[in-house]
C-alpha cells in the first residue's frame, strides 16, 4: 500500500507539472490538441496571456509565440522604376503577431519562415509601387506616399499570415554599380561641357572688355596728343609773340639773348667742339667786353 501510494503520488505530481504551463511576459501561447488549435466559444483563437494556465496532460500542447513588435530588415534588393531602370532599395518592415493561430497553421509557429514569406508580400507590393514611378518620382518627393501604398498592399496580401504589419520604411536607394559609373561619366562630361561654355563665354567677355579698354586708351592718347600739340602750339605762338614784342622794344637785347642762348645749347657738354674764325660774327658779344655788339 505504501508504494503504490508513493506510486500515486509520484503520478499526481507528473500530472501537475504537465497540466501547469507559464507565458512569460512579451510573449503569448496556445494550446494545440491533436494538430487543432485551441478556440474561444465564438470560434477564435484562444490565446493565453502572460502568467500561469492549465491545459490538458499528455493531450494539449503549448505553442508560445513572441507577441512583441518584430523587424524585419535584410539585404537590400533589385526593383525596377517604370523607366526599365534598376535600383538597389534598402527597407525595414515592423510587424507583428495578430492572429496567432492563423499565424501557427501558415507558418508553424517559426519566425524565419513568417519573414519569408512576409518579404516576398511586401517586395510584390514594393514592386508594385516602384514599377510605376520614375527614378525622379521616387527620389524628389514620392518616397512616402510609395510607402504607405506598399504597406497597405503588404497588408491586405500578410492577413493569411495572422501578421499586422505596422510599418514599412525605405532606408536608402541606391542605383547599381554599373549604373552610377556610367551616370558619374555622364555628368563629369555634362560638368566638363558647362565648364568650358563658361570658359569660352569669360574669354569672349574678356576680349570684349580688353578691345573696348584699349579703344578707350587709344582715344585718350589721341585726345592728349593732340591737346599735348595744341598747347605746344599756342606755347610756341605766345613764345614767337614774345619774342616779337621782345625784338621790337630792344633789338640789340633781343640778339644778346640769341647769342647767349647759342652759347649754351653749342658749349653744352665738355665734348662739344666748335671751329670758327676769332673774328667770326658768333663771337661778337664775347670779344667785345664792353657788352655792345660792333
């Protein structure tokens, strides 16, 4: 009696430790049956929320499931714009359970296979909205209206899963190697072509602004040259006129002043020679020290 009353025991608490079963916190459970899960009166899911719960021993087994806002962000793909370009687009999905049995029976309950399946409904809808813009739609300013319409077709299309997509993020859009080499060419060529327009167009101004300076230069001097002649002019008249006035008040000053002038301009560096006779009318005023001409 007293075995099988230990017996008992020992399967009591057997029993005890497979009918409890504990949901952690972030995390929800359900009880599958014989491959069916677990339902509600109204037919829903039953779901366990965090804390301790009772199911059937050896019958009922627990399926717990991660209830937490989830990220799904891999490697960049390849999407083509309505101008048969390709892209390389980087983007991050935010989901979550919603329902958890339909989310057991399509994916069985394992996390990397709901995010491929879910990858593939939102790179359709991604696909979708980027094969019907331009590559300059979907950079100047249409980035977030194509989210939000690939978010909802991921939506409609991620239900089967039991997924609630929450949100769906374009990260960076990038064009691909090939592709931007051939676009960088294009553009240092296109910068090149500017340049030298710009060059060509400086070098025609320049030219422009040197012919009219130099035009302006060459009437300046003309205009100087030509008041330079008439000042001389008026300078050489005043000058005769002076003269004139000079020769006919005292003419013998008057040849006095021719001489001496003519003494300075012949004796004006100790090189000068000058051979004339003694009593040459040039020397008049020199050999006569009186200072009156003969």
């Amino acid at each position: 009696m007293k075995n099988f009353a230990a017996i008992l025991v020992v399967v009591f608490v057997i029993l005890g430790f497979n009918s409890i079963f504990v949901v952690a916190e972030g995390t929800r459970a359900i009880v599958i049956t014989f491959g069916k899960v677990g339902q509600e009166v109204d037919g829903s899911t039953k779901v366990y929320s965090p804390g301790i719960h009772f199911k059937i021993p050896f019958f009922d087994r627990v399926q717990r499931l991660d209830a937490r806002i989830q990220t799904l962000d891999e490697r960049a793909d390849r999407f083509v714009t309505i101008e048969k370009e390709d892209l390389i687009v980087d983007s991050y999905v935010k989901w979550k359970i919603q329902d958890f049995g339909r989310y057991w029976l399509s994916t069985g309950g394992v996390k990397e296979q709901a995010e491929i399946l879910l990858k593939q409904k939102v790179n359709n809808g991604l696909r979708s909205e980027f094969g019907s813009r331009t590559i300059q739609q979907i950079v100047s300013g249409e980035r977030s209206e194509l989210m939000d319409e690939a978010m909802i077709q991921a939506s409609t299309s991620s239900d089967e899963l039991g997924i609630e997509i929450i949100d769906v993020r374009v990260k960076q859009i990038n064009l691909p190697q090939e592709i931007s080499n051939s676009i960088f060419e294009r553009m240092r060529a296109e910068r090149a072509a500017a340049a030298r327009e710009y060059r060509s167009e400086g070098q025609e101004q320049a030219e422009i602004i040197r012919a009219n300076v130099d035009a302006k230069v060459t009437v300046m001097l003309a205009d100087a040259e030509r008041n330079a002649r008439q000042l001389r002019g008026e300078g050489d008249a005043q000058a005769a006129q002076i003269y004139a006035q000079t020769y006919s008040k005292d003419p013998e000053f008057f040849s006095f002043l021719r001489s001496m002038d003519a003494y300075r301009q012949s004796f004006n560096s100790k090189q000068d020679v000058l051979i004339v006779e003694p009593d040459s009318d040039f020397f008049r005023y020199l050999n006569n020290q009186g200072g009156v001409a003969n």
